[in-house]
C-alpha cells in the first residue's frame, strides 16, 4: 500500500501539465474564462479533437484503441492535472466513461472497431437514453418500444433528462424489444444515431438556468441490426454495468475538481475575512476532511477495481461524494454571503463557486438518487430484503 | 501508487483475523468488564510471541522495519473484536516515544524488554483533561537530580504498566517538554483506576507528589520533544483510526444480523427503508473510514510532518464520526435488547466515545486542521 508517485509518473504529469498550458494558453484560452458556457459545442468539439491527437483522449483504453494503456496512477494524475488547469468536466464524458467503458467490457469486437477509436480522437459525442417520464428510479418500467424491421432496428418512445443529447451524435438507449415482457426483462441496449428525422430533441431548462438536458422524442427512429450491445432483451445487466461504471470509475475527476472548488472557497473566505469566523472555520475544516475522505476512498475504489475486486467502497461512493459536494454548495453560499446571489451579468446566468449551490441539487439525483443508492446498498452488498413491488 | 494491501499485508490481515477469532471470540470482552487487569495476559503473551511488538520501528532499535500500516491492520481486528491489550500503550505510544526522544543506545536498551514483551509500558502523555501534550505535570531540578510533581490523565494501561514514560513540563523552559520514565512502585506516585464510562478501554489517572526522579530517568529535554511527542500522539491517533473502523465494522454486523432476523408486521425489519436506509449509511461511513484510516496511515508513512498531522486530523474526525454514528444506529436498531447490559451494543457505543476523545475531542481536531488549512 502506497501513494507515492515513480518518477515515470512524475514525468507524465509534467509533460501533461506542460501540454495543457500550452493549450489553455493558446488556442483554448476561452475554456478557462468565468463566463465561458458548457453548451458552446464547436469549442468543445475542437477541444476533444484536440486531446484526441495528443494521445489523450482515452488514455486507458488498450493502444489498439486508441489508449495509452495508462496505469492507475497516471489516470488519477489526468484527473489532477485536468482540474488543476480549471477545467470543467471533460465534455464527451458520457461518450469515453459510460458508453466506452461499457462496450470495453460487453461490447463485440466490431462495436469496439466501430465506436471506441472516435471517442478517443474526439469526433463523436454520446448521449444517455435512459430515463423516461415514467421510468427514473423505477428505471426497468421503460416504454420505448424498438423492433426489427429488416436490417435495422426501428425505435418509438420518449426520453427525459438527457443531458447533452443536443450535442450528442450518439445516444445509447434503453427500449424494450420484447413485446409486451414487463421490468428488467425483454430490454435491450441499443446504440442509436441521433442526427436523422425520426429523434426529435427538446432542450428542457433546469433549475440553474442553462439547457443542459432534454426531452427526446423517438419516432421511428432506425439504427443498424448490428448497433445493439449484448444479446436482445439481455439490455438491463448491460445497463447496470454502464451504471456502475457511471457511479464509481468515472467519478475520479469530480474529487479533483472538489478538490479546486474548495481550494477556491478557502482563498475567497481568507479574501473575505469570513474564514476567521469560528463557526465557518469549523465547516471549512469539516468540508476539507470530507473531501480528503472522498479522495481517499476513491482511490481505494480503482485500485480494488483495477485488481478485480470490486467492493462495498465502490457502492458507496455515489452516495458519499453527492452529499458531500451538496453540503458544500450550502456552505458555499454562507462564506460568500448575500453577493453570491447577484448574477455576474444581465442574463440569469451564474458561474463558479455559486452556482455550485444550485448544481448540487442534482448529485443526488442523477444516477441514481441518495435513495436508490440506499436500497442497492444495502440490497446486493449488504443483502437486506428487496423492496417490496407493487 | 498502489492504494491496496501488498501480499504481505493481506497476509498479515489474515493472521490478525485468525488470532483475534481464536483469542477473542464474541462475548469475550465480557471477563473484560470484571477482571482487575482490564485485559486478558493469555491474549497478550499470545500476540508478542506473533512478533507484532516492533512491526513498524526500524530495524536497527530492535523492529521488524514495517509501517504505519501494518500497525493499523493489526489494531482493525483488535477494535472489531472488542479486545483490550496493551498493545497501542506500549507499542504504539511508549516504544515510539522512547525511540523519538532517547539516544540511540538508550533507545535500544530501553526498547528491549518492551518488544519481547517482557514488560508493558505505557505513555503518559495527556494532562488531567486527556488532551495530549496539555501537561499538568512539571519537572523541575532539585538538588543532584529532578523532581515530579502534578498529575497525568487517562494513561491507557497505566495500572498494570512495568515502565511509565511520562511527558512533563519543564520549570525551567515553560515552552519546552520533556520525557522521563518511571517504574510503578517510584515513591510519591500513585497510581489510580476508577470506573470508567467505557470498561474496556482501562485508563489510569496519576498523582505525582514530590517523586524523585534521577538524570539518567529524563530521556529527552528541550525544544524538539514537544514536536517529537506530538509526531508519536499523531501516529497512535490513525491507529486508534484504525480500531474505530473495526468497532464500526462490528456494529455493521451486529446490527445486519439482527435486521434480518428480527421480524415486524410480517417482515424481517431489514426490509423497513427507515432500517435499511440506515444500515446503508452505516456501511458508507464504515467503508469511507476504513479508506481514510490507511490513506492517513500512508500519508503519515510517506509524507512530513505536515503531512502526518493533516493525516491523524483527518482520520481522527472521520474516524469518529463512523464509529459513534454506527454505534448509536445499532442501539437503535436493536431496539429495547440494545438498550441492555447483557447485549454488546453498549460496549460498542461506549467504545466509539472514549476513542473519539482519545488524545483530544474532534472539535479540537477541526480546529487544528483550520489551523493546517491557515485559515486566518
Ligand atoms: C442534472 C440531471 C441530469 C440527468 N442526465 C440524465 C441523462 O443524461 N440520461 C438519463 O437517462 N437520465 C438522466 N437524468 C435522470 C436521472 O437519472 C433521474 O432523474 C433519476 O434517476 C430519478 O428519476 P426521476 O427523476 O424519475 O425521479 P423519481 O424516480 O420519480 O423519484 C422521485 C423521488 O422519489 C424517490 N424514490 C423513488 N423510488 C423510491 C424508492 N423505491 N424508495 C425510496 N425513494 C424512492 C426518489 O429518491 C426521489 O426522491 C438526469 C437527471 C438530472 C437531475
């Protein structure tokens, strides 16, 4: 058990760090301004490309792939160095974390050959279809109905919530392919392409202000025979591993990130005066130690992970990191006071440490909500009785 | 980078496992909470024919030259099987001071009988208020030699210890601290165990009037033993850590059991969300502070001084935290059984008190990682 670096680490953090400056500098400058906005996608398109010809687009993905066979450190030094340079979250992480992680496991070999390469040169964008209006929590009572006709699977339904679909050119997809089967069973996974007439897509506001998820309607939507991962109505073990993956390995770079958002609320309630308030002090602290934890489990998460034995640190972690970054927002707002509320500009648009207050209404709900993750907790590690269903 | 046990390590845990379910199995902590020692010397003798004694010292004072964090595996076991030994008290704290503050033939000479297991010796190193390095003891110089007087709080295994190492003030530099040992039959000493809260961690509480101390008895004095005494408290707080994660983990099964068994409405109560929800929670504290523990155990081993007080900080408040929230939760799944004597949910939950305020409270924790964290 060790946490130090070997110099073959430290050399790859430093040829990362140099290459992120470089860019961020540079051409990229405007990723890193306070106003800049997620949903200016020519620039987030440029950037993964960008990453992608760097050679970091996926760096541990097998090289064949498009990866760099990265070790475990080097992935969390990514991380690091990726919130280090202020950085929002990596824009096709759905596309790299849910969906490639998904197919590295259950895809086929062709699926691999077909959809991994892109997401490391950066040149498609994923969505993740879901959630439906009757089907969050209670996620196996999914409506979407997809069929075979000929050579291609043809799909009607709606999904909700998802975010990035107005991006996306991609979207993974929960349907039921087996007539009249009921919950878990006669779902399938399929994997869609968004830009044709039959998905209509529907940016819905949320509660920050910005359009970062939607509503979309599938009408007769097609996709390729082939484009279905797993055997056909075998979608909900797929489903499971995306969700686990989307839970535990593909959180490492939000403690780093935390890890920048608490550093900025320190500087600020120094710069305030408020840090020698006893009672924020006290928080502060509390949100420091919170945070060390989160790093300290996640990183007890993947290496268990990276040597097969995935285990109970893993199935906690949503539920740690979620409250954790929800409690900070709270905090956020008494270190800053009444001046976090007043948007920056004209628009109802806020950014950095305030806008976290909002943002962190949704940790604990996307994913799978702090209750649900209860119920799975205590239901497959802890083996409690299943919930009752009605 | 490698957060998870070497072969070595898992070997190690599997021997801690298998001795603590040989030598304490469930309801032993029972002949605990009545014999006068406080700890079974079976166990002991038992556990020092394991080697354990020096496992993290380095080799050359007579240790095996291991690390913080086999020190932690073995003392998880311990907090998860409810079973007192002196072995933070004379491993953890003791030998470490010694090593910290003596020169090293003194040292070794010292550590000799401590880690054959010859004798136990204990750490004094709180004052009445259990707060370490907060002394009401003060050395001052009479006549060839020195003189002791005042008192220590909360000594773990202070009634039965061979050597007690003493940390005092010193009246002639009030800034400074130093280390003096004594045995426990030194005239002027009195040594006392009244009825704690917590039967199973056994804590002396000593009175010093007028004890004569020799020269050769001060181990170390002056400037840095404040700061060598405070690295030995940091070391020995991730390892009571560690033993909370164990207590906790404890509670966690105990509290399993009892929720699928035990039936309500028709139903085993595990099925309740107001239960299992609860449970699940217990779990996440469980699993997050076994992480912080050897996260803090390789950030004290790896890192400076800093580093190791940001870690014991860090494990202490967290550590606490799960041990007492966990501890609480299974009385109360327990219902009216938890409540009673007979049952060891009480032995847990008054194990989770005492170890989050061994050495200090976790409010002065948080004041001191303020502190780290500079906020002005
Ligand atoms: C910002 C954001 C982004 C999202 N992005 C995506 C996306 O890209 N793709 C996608 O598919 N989905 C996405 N989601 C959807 C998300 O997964 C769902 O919102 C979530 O699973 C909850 O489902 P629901 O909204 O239908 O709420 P409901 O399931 O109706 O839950 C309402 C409340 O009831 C509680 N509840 C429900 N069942 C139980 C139970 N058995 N026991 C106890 N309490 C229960 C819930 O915990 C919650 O508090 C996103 C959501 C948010 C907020």
């Amino acid at each position: 058990m060790r946490l130090g670096a070997s110099p073959a680490d430290d050399a790859f953090r430093a040829e990362l760090a140099s290459w992120l400056a470089a860019q961020l500098d540079g051409r990229f400058a405007r990723l890193r301004q306070p106003d800049f906005n997620r949903n200016e996608f020519a620039l987030l398109r440029a950037w993964e490309r960008a990453l992608g010809e760097a050679g970091y687009g996926c760096i541990a993905w097998p090289a064949a792939l498009g990866g760099r066979d990265a070790s475990l450190t080097q992935r969390v030094i990514f991380a690091e160095e990726w919130a280090r340079a202020g950085l929002t979250p990596r824009p096709n992480h759905i596309g790299i974390e849910l969906l490639g992680a998904t197919l590295l496991a259950h895809g086929s070999d062709d699926q691999k050959a077909r959809f991994l390469p892109p997401l490391a040169a950066g040149t498609e964008f994923w969505a993740q279809g879901f959630s439906e209006p009757n089907a969050g929590s209670d996620l196996s009572n999914i409506q979407t109905r997809a069929r075979l006709d000929g050579d291609a699977w043809v799909l009607d339904g709606q999904k909700v919530w998802t975010s990035w679909a107005h991006n996306a050119d991609w979207m993974f997809v929960l349907a039921r392919t087996t007539p009249g089967s009921r919950g878990a069973k006669g779902l399938s996974f399929l994997l869609v392409p968004m830009r044709q007439p039959g998905v209509i897509i529907r940016p819905i506001r949320q509660m920050t202000g910005d359009e970062e998820f939607n509503e979309i309607f599938l009408d007769g939507a097609r996709t390729d025979a082939a484009n279905i991962v797993g055997a056909p109505g075998d979608g909900w073990a797929v489903a499971m591993a995306t969700l686990t993956f989307e839970r535990g390995v593909s959180t490492l770079g939000l403690q780093t990130r935390y890890r920048r958002e608490l550093d900025q609320l320190i500087a600020a309630a120094k710069a305030n005066g408020r840090a020698r308030d006893p009672l924020l002090r006290h928080r502060l602290a509390r949100a420091e130690i919170g945070l060390s934890v989160m790093r300290a489990n996640c990183l007890r998460m993947l290496a268990n992970i990276d040597r097969g034995t995935p285990g109970r640190e893993g199935a906690v972690n949503k539920l740690y990191y979620g409250s954790w970054h929800q409690r900070f927002g709270e905090l956020v707002m008494d270190v800053l006071g009444r001046a976090a509320e007043i948007a920056p500009g004209p628009d109802y648009a806020y950014q950095g440490l305030p806008k976290i207050f909002l943002q962190s209404r949704a940790d604990t709900i996307y994913a799978g909500t702090n209750e649900i993750q209860r119920n799975i907790i205590a239901e497959r590690w802890l083996g409690l009785p299943r919930e009752p269903r009605g | 980078m490698d957060f998870a046990f070497t072969d070595e390590q898992q070997m190690l845990q599997d021997a801690a496992r298998g001795f603590f379910a040989r030598h304490a199995p469930p309801g032993a902590a029972r002949a605990r909470l009545t014999d006068a020692a406080g700890y079974d010397p079976a166990t002991w003798r038992a556990l020092v024919e394991m080697g354990w004694l020096g496992l993290d010292l380095p080799e050359a004072a007579g240790g095996l030259g291991l690390g913080l964090v086999e020190m932690a595996i073995i003392l998880e076991q311990a907090g998860e099987s409810l079973c007192p030994l002196p072995f933070l008290a004379s491993a953890g704290l003791a030998a470490r001071a010694v090593l910290a503050t003596a020169e090293a033939d003194r040292a070794r000479q010292l550590l000799a009988p401590i880690l054959s297991g010859e004798i136990i010796a204990t750490l004094a190193g709180c004052g009445r208020e259990g707060v370490a390095l907060q002394l009401d003891a003060t050395l001052r110089r009479d006549g060839g030699g020195f003189r002791l007087d005042g008192a220590a709080g909360f000594v773990p295994f202070g009634h039965v210890a061979d050597m007690l190492f003493i940390a005092a003030r010193d009246a002639d530099d009030p800034s400074a601290l130093c280390l003096l040992h004594l045995a426990p039959d030194a005239p002027g000493l009195t040594i006392d165990r009244p009825v704690q809260m917590d039967l199973l961690r056994p804590e002396a509480q000593l009175r010093f009037d007028a004890v004569a101390v020799p020269p050769a008895a001060v181990l170390g004095a002056g400037p840095g033993v404040a700061a060598a005494l405070r690295r030995v408290i940091d070391r020995a707080t991730i390892l009571t850590t560690a033993e909370q994660v164990g207590g906790a983990q404890r509670c966690l099964d105990l509290s399993l059991d009892h929720a699928r068994q035990r039936i309500a409405f028709g139903r085993p109560i595990g099925s309740f969300q107001a239960i299992k929800h609860r449970l699940a929670d217990m779990a996440m504290q469980v699993e997050t502070a076994r992480s912080a523990a050897y996260y803090a155990a390789c950030l004290a081993q790896e890192g400076d001084d800093r580093a190791l007080a940001y870690a014991a900080t860090m494990a202490k408040v967290h550590g606490s935290d799960a041990f007492s929230q966990c501890a609480g939760d299974t009385i109360q799944i327990h219902g009216g059984i938890g409540f009673t004597w007979e049952h060891d949910a009480h032995l847990l939950f008054k194990q989770a008190h005492s170890a989050s305020r061994l050495f200090g409270s976790s409010d002065a924790a948080c004041q001191r990682m303020a502190d780290l964290m500079e906020l002005a």
